[in-house]
C-alpha cells in the first residue's frame, strides 16, 4: 500500500515542502502481523515511513528547500530494542504492546538521525519530535475492562490541537529552515534516548530496514 501511495504520489505531485510522519499504531490483545510479515507495531511505526521516506526521495530533492518530520514519542525511553540483534527487528513472536511501541519510537530516532546526516547539504532537513500525551484515540482499540485505565487517564491528556503544536513548530518555523538532526519536545530542543545517538546503532538499523522493506536496485537510494 505504501509503494501504491508513493507512486500516485510521484505520478500527480510535482513537490513535496514538507513530508510529515505521523501516523501510529499501538498494539492491541493480539499479535498482529502485516501483509508482508512484519510486526505490526514496526510495520506502521517505522518500516513504513522508512519505506515512504526512500520512495519519494527523489521527489523530495526536486522540492528543496523541504522538511521531513518525524512525530515520535518520549515512550521510546522504555525501549529495550537492540538493532544489533535481529530478534528485535521483526519480534513476531514478542507481545507486549507499550514495550513494541516503545521500540517502534526508538527506531524512529535511530531513523531520523541517520537520515539527517545522509541528507546534510542537500536543502532536506530531518528532525524528530514528541507531541507530548494527546487523547488521539491510539489505544481506543483495547476492550472492556482493560480501556478503564485509559479513560481516565484522558482526563490528563493534551487535547489535539495542544499535542500539533511541536509538529508545527518542526514543521513551519522560520528558525528551524538549516536544523536537521534534532529531537524536540514542547517546541524546544530535547534530549534523547543516548542509545539514540549510536552512530552504529544509527547505520545498522538504516542497513536492516533496507532488507526488510525489501528496497530493489530500482528504488531511489538515500
């Protein structure tokens, strides 16, 4: 679906002046496994706009100056994903929904990081954020009585139009037109995970998504 999206994309648009990862999901009672075999939670969190990001890359280098924003969560200080073991890089028999999000989120910023350096000088920027704990209905899929905890939990939660407003600030600010590399939360620069900034860590899992998301000679390279 994503290879589908990314060739209409490239077909109908003529620039990209701002590529946004933002779409999440966050696991349920179930191991779930997408169409091509990948846990789920990866699959949507990170493989996907990694698989998104290299198809539209050659796009996105006619449209410079642009931005890629990276919407990720401070729930990526909970992971425990190691890229350097190929367990956690497709854990179809691990369940535990907050810890594969987690991992998902961290792989965001292994992701971002890598990107913004292979992109330095090129007019693309690459940055990565947390929103901040919005009610935006992630986990509206756990059932009775397990969503209890969730409700009320909501009541503490930032409601939409609070939570975009890191995004935006990534996305539109003047001041941020040459920043490329950073994590920002509450629209300042943050700190990190420091497994984050593991250059190797960084360069390994950029080696291993290419492999699971299948990219081909044919697909632009970063």
């Amino acid at each position: 679906s994503i290879r589908e999206f990314c060739a209409k994309i490239i077909e109908t648009e003529n620039r990209i002046d701002i590529l946004i990862h933002n779409a999440a999901y966050g696991g349920v009672l179930m191991k779930s496994v997408s169409a091509d075999g990948i846990e789920y939670t990866m699959a949507a969190n990170h493989y996907g706009p990694f698989l998104m990001t290299n198809l539209l890359m050659d796009l996105l280098k006619k449209s410079t100056p642009c931005r890629i924003v990276v919407v990720g969560s401070k729930a990526h200080t909970l992971s425990f994903l190691d890229p350097t073991d190929a367990n956690h890089l497709n854990p179809t028999e691990y369940w535990l929904p907050l810890r594969l999000y987690a991992n998902s989120k961290f792989a965001n910023l292994l992701f971002t990081f890598e990107l913004a350096r292979r992109l330095k000088g090129t007019g693309i920027t690459a940055n990565a954020l947390h929103p901040g704990s919005i009610d935006s209905g992630i986990w509206r899929n756990y059932p009775f009585p397990l969503n209890i905890p969730i409700m009320i939990l909501k009541i503490f939660l930032r409601t939409l139009e609070e939570g975009i407003q890191t995004t935006l600030h990534v996305s539109l600010s003047t001041s941020l037109e040459n920043v490329t590399g950073i994590y920002f939360r509450d629209c300042k620069q943050a700190k990190a995970h420091t497994n984050s900034y593991k250059v190797e860590w960084q360069q390994i899992m950029w080696e291993e998504s290419k492999k699971i998301v299948k990219l081909t000679e044919n697909d632009p390279f970063i």
